[in-house]
C-alpha cells in the first residue's frame, strides 16, 4: 500500500489542501471539508494517508503556485498521478488542452473528448476532478459565456481566470 502525503497550502484563494503520493500531485482542492473527505475516502481505499506532512512533489506545487500567484508562471511542470474512471481521465486530459488564459464551453469540451452528446458526463467529470488550477476545470465556462459548475465557487474561478487573462497581458 502506498502512502499519500497531505499538506495544507496558504493561497490567495484562502487553504489548499494537497495531496501527492509518490508518482505526483493527487489532489489540489480548496478549502471545502466535504470534497477533501470524500477525496480522502477514496484514497484510503488503496493508499495509507499522512497529513501535515510534505515530500517533493508538494514542495514543487507550493514553489508553482506561488509563482503562478504572483503572475510568474503560466504552465505548471509537475508530475501528477491521476486517480480516475478512464472517461475521468480523458476529459481530465483534455482539461490540459485548454490554452493558459483561454476557455472552453462545455459543449467544445464533448467535443474535445469525442462525444458531443457527453456534455453532462463531461460536466460531471470537471466537477469530480480532484486536482484544481493544475487540470484547469476553472477555464470551461457555459455556452453563453457565463461562469457556471465550479467546485472552489463562482467567485475563485472568477479569480482564476481574470489573473490569467491579466498574466496573458504581461508576456
């Protein structure tokens, strides 16, 4: 059994928790008791968990994000370990696509994972990812443009967004 180190990290957003097993970052959620413990539920099935703990993977998280905080950093280099159904993992994927400081509606994610009637399954799959800002769920958006479906709060993927789109006007 593996273990899975969790960390608390202080944000301008307010508390991320972390986590990271030995291959990479497993979880990044905000401060939102109810999915980190179902998170952590999850992870329990197959992983022993350490809190308060750090390893290398989370000191690389901390040092990126504060970086991308401070509008210093646009892509993230980290090694990530992906725990998901495989439909999970492929919109997951495709999350990853999403350009820095760009969107994409839920419509065009269905179609970027292959199935434009999969527009709910795929919503419901942004919602379930367990690893915010790094697998950018925040850049999809509804079809109209409004901000809608994110775990953090409307006002964090606000947040996030409009931080990229100001860092887009630095480079």
């Amino acid at each position: 059994m593996s273990d899975i180190t969790i960390h608390k990290i202080d944000s301008p957003l307010g508390i991320l928790t972390a986590g990271a097993s030995n291959d990479g970052i497993c979880m990044l959620e905000f401060d939102n008791q109810k999915r980190i413990e179902t998170h952590q539920k999850e992870f329990e099935k197959n992983h022993s968990i350490s809190k308060n703990k750090s390893n290398e993977h989370i000191q690389s998280l901390t040092t990126q994000l504060n970086q991308y905080f401070n509008k210093d950093l646009k892509s993230f280099d980290l090694a990530l370990d992906i725990i998901g159904t495989p439909f999970q993992t492929k919109v997951w994927a495709a999350l990853q696509t999403i350009p820095f400081g760009a969107t994409r509606s839920y419509k065009e994610q269905a179609i970027a994972v292959g199935d434009l009637k999969a527009i709910r399954a795929v919503a419901t799959a942004n919602g379930a990812n367990r690893i915010s800002i790094i697998i950018p769920c925040h850049r999809v958006i509804g079809s109209n443009g409004s901000l809608t479906g994110f775990g953090g709060g409307l006002w964090r993927k606000k947040f996030l967004l409009d931080l990229e789109s100001e860092q887009m006007n630095l480079f």
